[in-house]
C-alpha cells in the first residue's frame, strides 16, 4: 500500500480553498473536506475538488442511530469520494449500517471507524468520557469492532497504530492526523508526530493540516511531509 499525505482543506469557504488548490500546478494531493468546509460550501465543493484531479477524504464522523447513518451514507455515497468515516463510539450495528450502505450504492470509497480523536488526552478520557481502560486498550479494541462491522480501517494517532496492526493486521487501514513537523506547536492536538515518525510507527496515511495550508510555501511543505512520510527520515 502506497503511503500518502492527505491535506486537511479547513478552510471557511469554496474560494479559499480552491486558490489554495491553485498552487499545487503538479501534484494533485489527497485532500480531506471536513465539517467546517462542507457546511460552508455544501456538497459542490466535493464535485469541484474532484474535477481538478484530487481524491477526496469527507471527514464528516458520522454517529447516531443505525437507520440515520444507513440513509446519510446512502447520499453521500453519491458524491463518490474515496474515503470516508464514521465514528467507532456509535457501535457495531452503526458501522454496518453505514458499510450496507456504501454496497448497495456500489460505492469503492474506504470506509474509516474514528477510534479517539487525537485532541482527546488519556485523562480527559478517563474523567470526562468515563472510558476506564487505557487510551491504547481503548483504541485498539474499537478498531477490532470496526473491523467486525466491516470497515476498511480505523482514523487514530500514530502512537496507537502498532496496537491496531497487532489486533487488526497489517492490512487494515490506519489513518492518522495529528501530524506536525519537529519545530510546529501541537495547537490543539495532544497525541501528536512527525511524518517521519509516523512512517516508522507503521501509519498508511497520514492527514496533515496547518504545517502545510499555514504555511508560507505550502507546496514546499508538502512535499517536505511527503518526503519524510516515504523515507522515515526528517528533511
């Protein structure tokens, strides 16, 4: 499996991101749309980031009750992205609902089982979510239920890939945000990486937000997080 860098496209508007877009004249990379994205453009946005060449992950974490799921894939299956993901928490019959789905729309898109999202602390886990296991145990005995459900893989950090890979096998996807380069700030993340050491830790793709759309060269970027996510190695 070809390790890819996925471009978290967080912007507010369709103008905005396509004169991001614009700057990639030889690259088409894998970009995510996202809830703040796709509620500000609506659905077009997917079909115009399509027509320039760009697979598309619609990071929208679907979780509520079985039927709702099963109906909202139903539509979204139609904007034929190429991954896209429900929310591990919202049980096994959720994520089968929304694997029935993408079938009977003949849908190929991947289908990802967020774990834990990686703004979540083991404590905030613990005192908060009231999850008494551990953030690795928790972690890996949610992708193994996604895999029972029929996904493709899971959404988690880096650091917990290993643990998924052991319960899941090295086929099933893992893909992992939470990526900055050495010298970034974490922001808000808290179980965050580097591409190079995603890579060593076994990550299929990695989502890579503001350490390349904030910054002053964000092709260079990109194919700085490129280059140390196929190589291991920091650039």
């Amino acid at each position: 499996m070809k390790r890819e860098v996925i471009i978290a496209c967080d912007f507010s508007s369709q103008q905005e991101t396509l004169e991001f877009l614009d700057q990639f004249t030889e690259e088409k990379p894998f970009i995510k749309i996202g809830m703040e994205l796709l509620y500000a453009a609506g659905p077009n946005i997917v079909n115009e980031i399509k027509k320039r060449g760009h697979k598309i992950f619609l990071d929208l974490k679907l979780h509520d009750i079985p039927n709702t799921v099963h109906k909202a894939m139903m539509n979204l299956a139609k904007l034929d992205v190429d991954m896209i993901n429900v929310h591990a928490a919202g049980t096994i019959e959720m994520m089968k609902a929304a694997k029935d789905a993408l079938v009977k729309m003949d849908s190929h898109a991947i289908l990802l089982a967020v774990t834990q999202l990686t703004s979540t602390s083991e404590e905030m886990m613990h005192d908060e979510l009231w999850i008494d296991h551990s953030m690795e145990e928790t972690v890996q005995h949610y992708a193994y239920n996604a895999k029972l459900a029929g996904c493709d893989g899971v959404v988690c950090s880096p650091l917990e890939v290993e643990a998924v890979s052991e319960k899941c096998g090295r086929d099933f996807v893992t893909v992992t945000p939470g990526i900055r380069f050495a010298s970034d700030s974490k922001g808000d993340q808290k179980r965050v990486t580097t591409p190079a050491k995603a890579h060593q830790l076994g990550s299929h793709y990695i989502v890579v937000g503001r350490s390349i759309t904030e910054s002053s060269d964000p092709v260079a970027a990109y194919r700085k997080a490129s280059k140390e996510f196929e190589s291991g190695v920091e650039a």
